[in-house]
C-alpha cells in the first residue's frame, strides 16, 4: 500500500523556497542568480541536476533510455513588476495564507510545487523516465531556454508545463503571431490638401482585418483570432503623416501556420507587414493521448489555453497544468495562496502515480 504523501511538510518547505525565490530579481535573460538558488536548494536536499546556462536539469534515479521519459517543467524568469504594485513586489508582507510578489503566481508557484513532487520522486520507481527541467527566458521567448534543454535532450516523450492554471490541464493552447505593419504615403500641407495619407491607406487595411475571416475552423479552438492592438501616426496638426504604423495581435490555431497566416496577409493588405516572430506555434494534445486519458480517468477538468508557454518550444506532446490562477499572472500585487500549492503538490503527484505512458 503506498504511504500517504506529507503534502503539510511539503507545502511548508515549498513556500519557504517560493518567498526567497521572490526576493530575487529574476527577469528574463537575468536568472542566474534564482538558478543559483535553486540549485543550491536541489545540492542540499542530494539531488544531482545538470545546469545548461540557467535551466536546471536532472533525472530521477534509474533513468532507463529504453523507457518514455515525461518532463516535468516550469519556468524560473519573471517579467517585470507591474505598475500600481501597494507592496514590495520583492519583499513583500510575510502572510499566513498566502504568498504575494513578482512572479508568485506566475510561475513561482509551479515552480516550487514541481520542485516538490521531483523530490518525492526522486528516488521512488516508475515505468518510465521521470525529468525536472526548470527553464529560463520563457517570458520573453529568448534563445537561451528552452531551446537549449530540447536540443540536448531530444528524447522526452512527453511533457506537463507548469503554468497556473487552477490545476486544471490545458491541452492545446493557441500560438501567437504579432506583426509590426507600416502603411506609407506622401507627406504635405493638410490645408492645401497636399500628400498621400498613411492613415487613411492603414485604415483600408485595418478595416478588412477587422472584417476578415479565416476559412478553416478549428475543432477544438474555433476561428484564428485577429485583432489590431497598437497605431502610430502623425508629427504635428497640420501635416498629412507619410507613415502610419499599427500591430496587428493573432492567435492561431492549428490550422493554420504562422506562414500560411503571412502569405494570406500578405496577399490582401497593401501595408509592409513584419512578423516579430515565426516560432510561437499553437499546440495541441490528441485526445487518445495517455495525458488527457490520464486526466479524464483522475477527473481534472480539460480546456483550452489561450496563452502561450515552453510547450510551444516542443514538438512532443503536453499538457499544461499548474497551481494559481493565470488571471493573476502581470499584474499588480499578484500572489498565490498556500493552500494553492498544497493543492499543486499532491495534484502533481496523484497524476504522475496514475500515468499510464505505455503507447
């Protein structure tokens, strides 16, 4: 008969790491000084890792390459505090029930929960492969995170992204595609109606954005989304401007590549159009996968994200699943509650003990 889990224990010394994490400026492309501390916590605690810059890596004991490996993973960076914070968004009042600060919810708190359920596992026997990444530049899409863990270890089978998600499992979650657009005119006097206006040009192609719908729907996630998000234009009253540029936001879905998405944009706006990155790809889980299986039979509610994360770096299959509320995530005074995490622990373990990877 298995041993409960001391999830009480678990939850303190968790908490008890989150609030030193949080002291820690760990902005994206800045982590290594949270990574030192994590790694000091795994030296203790007699776990070995493999640090790649600052993503920590390490095995549970009787790694086997002939088995599935499932990683498990989070991400140490932050992005900065939000504006309107009432507290010290690094040293932030010490509270019973929960943890505030920069980074508490997202992913701070995933972060420690994993840590937590790496340690009870560390030594214990599964079927398969069981791998703790904790990843940097994930905010902020760099090169050096993510990235760099799967083109070491190409071999994960599969992957749970720890991302505050109330615990429930995400099992595709859209991409994102933003493009910088420029419409250009002709400058001149705007009382002797002289010049060609950008505006008026952006506004045309703004128009049949707003208007225009992609032909294939998703199943899972419906229509691409499509959305103009920031517009630029104009030096002074009475100057008709010569450049106009907007942003166009887009959330795809996987029927459509962000490619596909540029060639069909392309093909219908008269402005230059600029994608800020090809890479951010939507991701989706099949439903026979033993992830959703293994959701479904421990009943965890499945859904749809409409945010992006490291899962988008893979190309194994995932879910994303975390404790804290993505709702939280960037905003001022964020913070995560205690019993969020004690509910992150034995949600990561109960998962990990039902997981059936034979496919």
């Amino acid at each position: 008969m298995m041993k409960s889990v001391n999830t009480v224990e678990m939850t303190a010394n968790a908490v008890a790491l989150l609030r030193k994490k949080i002291a820690i400026r760990s902005f994206s492309g800045n982590e290594e000084e949270a990574a030192n501390l994590i790694c000091s916590h795994l030296s203790q605690n007699g776990i070995t890792f493999n640090r790649l810059v600052n993503n920590i890596c390490c095995f549970a004991k009787g790694f086997n390459p002939a088995r599935p490996t499932l990683m498990i993973n989070s991400h140490l960076d932050t992005v900065s505090p939000a504006a309107g914070y009432s507290i010290d968004p690094f040293n932030p009042p010490a509270e019973p029930d929960r943890i505030s600060g920069v980074g508490s919810n997202d992913a701070g708190a995933s972060v420690v929960s994993i840590i937590e359920t790496f340690k009870y596992f560390y030594e214990k026997e599964l079927s398969f492969n069981l791998m703790m990444v904790l990843s940097c530049e994930e905010e902020n899409s760099g090169s050096q995170g993510m990235d760099l863990v799967i083109g070491e270890y190409p071999f994960i089978t599969c992957a749970i992204i720890g991302e505050p998600t109330k615990m429930q499992a995400a099992v595709a979650e859209r991409g994102l595609l933003v493009v910088d657009a420029t419409a250009k005119g002709v400058s001149g006097h705007a009382a002797r109606e002289e010049g060609i206006n950008a505006i008026m040009k952006a506004i045309e192609d703004i128009s049949f954005i707003k208007d225009f719908e992609f032909e294939r729907n998703s199943g899972l996630m419906g229509k691409v989304k499509m959305s103009v998000t920031q517009i630029e234009a104009g030096t002074q009253h009475n100057v008709i401007p010569d450049i106009c540029k907007f942003v166009i936001d887009i959330r795809p879905t996987e029927q459509y590549s962000n490619t596909e998405i540029m060639e069909i944009l392309a093909a219908n706006l008269k402005s230059e159009l600029k994608p800020r990155s090809l890479r951010n790809k939507c991701s989706i889980t099949p439903s026979g996968h033993p992830l959703i299986k293994c959701a479904e039979s421990s009943g965890i509610k499945c859904y749809v994200s409409p945010t992006t994360s490291d899962w988008m770096r893979l190309s194994c299959p995932a879910i994303k699943m975390g404790p804290g509320d993505s709702s939280r995530s960037h905003k001022a005074d964020e913070y995560v509650l205690v019993e969020e995490i004690n509910d992150g622990i034995s949600g990561y373990i109960n998962f990990i003990n039902n997981l059936n990877l034979e496919i």
